[in-house]
C-alpha cells in the first residue's frame, strides 16, 4: 500500500511542478519564494486524502489532481504563517530553512497570499477537470473561503493556549488540523457523485484523520528526532498540547483510538475501503 501512496504523492509533486514551474532561480523573489513554500518536500497526505476518497468513489486519481494541488497550495500558505516569529517561531520546516528565514518575514507573508491567491484562481479550472457537477462550483468557492477562516481561527485559538481539557483542544484542533482534512475528503467524493450516507461517512473519517494526525504531531513533538520530522522538536513548549493533558501513552491510545473510529466510518464501503484504512494505519503509526 505504501507504493501507492507514493505513487499518487510523486503525481501531486508533478503536478505542482506543472503549475509553479519547478524550483528553479526564475522570476522575482516573491515567486521563488511561494514556489520554494509550495514545492518543499511534503508528505502531501491531504491531496492523498482527497484522491484515496475519489479512488473509493471509482474516480481516476488524474481527474482530482489539480484540485489535490489547490488543497496543498492552501496547506502550504498556512505553514509559511505557522512558521513566523509572530505565530510559532520555527526555523525549520520540512528539513529546510523556513520561508522567513530565507527571504524574509515581508516576503514569506506576501508569498502565503500569494499561494491563497493561486488556490482560488485554478479552482474553477480544477473542479472542470474533476468534473465535479457544475451546481457545486458555488458552494465550493465557499467553502474554500470558509475553511482558510478555520484555519485562522484555530491558529488563534491555538496561540491563546487557553485549552484546558481535551475537548478543547480537539475544538482547537478540528480548526486548525482537520478542517482541511475535511475539505480535501469532502471534494473528493463530491467528485463521485456520492450518496449522502457516503458522503458523510468519507467526512467522518476525514474528521477523526485529522484529530489523529495532531495529537500523533504532538507525540513526535514530545519524543521525535527532528532530523526524522524535517522540522525542530520541542516547538509546542509553553502550550497545551495532547501530550500534557495525557501524557505521551495517553496521547498515543488516543491517536489509535481515532484511527479506530476513522476506519469504523468506512464499514459501508467493505473492501473498496481498504486503502483509506490503510491510510489511517499509516498515520497512526507514526507515533509507535
């Protein structure tokens, strides 16, 4: 299964490089600077998500892979803004110096607009390509718009560090974490044409993916090796995180138990679920 998850990652990597024209020294520094944020090397395991998901729904991987791109471009711009001295003050990301501290906080800012720019401009484009049904396209402009709000106001929740059960943090979290994880399920099946049981049932496990893929963050952060994670550990200092609130064990039964609950989600589907299954496996497993 890991072959394939390399596979559609290779594909997603084209297909940014298609758009963002490689990592090359052409254009203005603002461009090089959002192809830098938009081509570092990623586990890119939200486009993933979103084409497992079009997979399930017998919707070629091909079709969904722009729309995967503008998933990621969205998924890029707010790590640039996570990485700021302002937010979470962090020098690496993806084993490389972090926008910022290569061409400066102006330009890392510019670049992450620039990125949210992009993302809305190839939408209309993307959704032709996946062929998503035209009475959709309004709806997912807003919800585009809606899930980069999440993501702000999860970040500033999460700056706030007022989290002081795990409920919190998980509210913290679905914002900041799985709000995109949603998104990029979400659009995969409506891609398909799915029923509203499918639909609901690919958002569920999106849902429980994300919060999974967070608190197993958490736990790398507690006890990983930052050449391994491509970005400093011990960065969560000073906030709440699962780890605090459980302990590292704790924080890992419960990574497991989400992972559990995404998969009991996929139960309509049988066998056709298979692969997303063995994507929350791999998510989970990180933190063993």
């Amino acid at each position: 299964m890991k072959q394939v998850f390399e596979s559609l990652r290779r594909a997603i990597d084209s297909e940014l490089r298609v758009l963002f024209g490689g990592d090359g020294p052409e254009g203005g520094r603002l461009a090089r600077a959002t192809r830098e944020a938009v081509l570092s090397p990623g586990k890119r395991v939200r486009p993933i998500l979103m084409l497992l998901v079009g997979r399930l729904l017998a919707v070629p991987p091909g079709r969904l892979l722009r729309l995967g791109t503008v998933v990621e471009m969205v998924h890029a711009a707010s790590l640039v803004l996570d990485d700021l001295p302002s937010m979470d003050d962090a020098d690496i990301r993806r084993g490389r110096p972090a926008l910022h501290r290569v061409h400066g906080e102006a330009v890392a800012i510019l670049a992450a607009f620039d990125l949210l720019s992009r993302a809305h401009g190839e939408l209309p484009g993307a959704l032709a390509l996946a062929k998503v049904a035209r009475r959709r396209w309004a709806l997912i402009q807003e919800e585009l718009a809606a899930v980069v709000g999440e993501l702000c106001r999860g970040q500033d929740l999460d700056l706030a560090g007022e989290a002081a059960s795990v409920e919190d943090l998980e509210e913290v979290h679905a914002a900041k974490t799985g709000a995109l994880f949603v998104l990029a399920a979400r659009w995969g099946a409506y891609a398909g044409n799915p029923s509203a049981a499918e639909q609901a049932a690919v958002e569920g496990f999106a849902r429980n993916l994300g919060l999974a893929f967070q608190v197993v963050d958490d736990v790398l952060d507690a006890t990983g090796d930052a050449g391994t994670m491509g970005k400093p550990t011990g960065q969560d200092e000073g906030r709440t995180t699962f780890v605090d609130l459980l302990g590292v064990e704790g924080a890992r039964r419960l990574a497991a138990e989400l992972g559990a609950t995404a998969v009991t989600e996929l139960e309509l589907f049988g066998e056709r679920g298979t692969e997303l299954r063995a994507l929350a496996g791999e998510v989970v497993a990180r933190a063993s």
